[in-house]
C-alpha cells in the first residue's frame, strides 16, 4: 500500500506542473485563435488524465501481481519521461511525438486495465 501511494505521489510531482503549465498558457491564448499545437497539448493532457485515472484504480485495486506492478511502474516512467519532454519546447512536432508515445502507452495499459478489473 506504502509503495502505491509513493507512485501515485511521484506521478502527481510530474502532472501537476505540466497541467499548471498547460493552464497558464491557455489563459495566454484566451481572446486568439488557438493553434493546431496548443489543440494538440490539450488532447495529449486529456490522455494522460485518462490513463493516470485508469492506473489509479489498478493500484486501488489493491491485489496487482508483482509484474503487473512492474508494468504499471514502467508506463508511469514513460509517461513521465514523456512530460518532462514536453515541457521545456513546446511546439507542433514535440506535442506530435508526445501524443506518438502516450498512444504506445495506452496501447500497453489497456489490455493490463481489462485483465485487472476483470479478476
């Protein structure tokens, strides 16, 4: 229980700018057209919102095999990884590649969020 608090914790140090990051530069472009680029980094944050949801039933779940664990913490690593490139440049083929390794991501969460809720 101990090491799934610490995960989710870990996670949240990396969303949580990125999502304050993302907000602030929302407001900037309030009253402009927004770009392709800033539509792009929107639906990347939604995805990510969408698998972090997904890993935390599966971590509340509480019965997770050892490499099941292993496999959530190496998604959450990803996702991470995938976070921290986005933040310091943003532009059109960094949110592109982002939304490239976040659809690899779910790809691997999916089958792993269907078997753990189904048992």
């Amino acid at each position: 229980m101990r090491r799934k608090i610490i995960i989710i914790l870990i996670v949240a140090l990396f969303i949580v700018p990125s999502i304050s990051w993302a907000q602030k530069e929302g407001k900037m472009m309030q009253g402009s057209a927004m770009t392709q680029g800033n539509t792009m980094m929107q639906g990347n944050m939604m995805m990510m919102s969408d698998m972090m949801m997904k890993m935390s039933e599966l971590l509340s779940k509480g019965d997770m095999k050892p490499e099941h664990q292993k496999q959530c913490g190496d998604m959450l690593k990803q996702m991470s990884q995938t976070i921290r490139g986005m933040a310091p440049q943003h532009g059109a083929m960094v949110d592109e590649q982002a939304k490239k390794e976040l659809q690899k991501v779910s790809k691997d969460l999916d089958p792993l969020y269907e078997y753990m809720m189904s048992h």
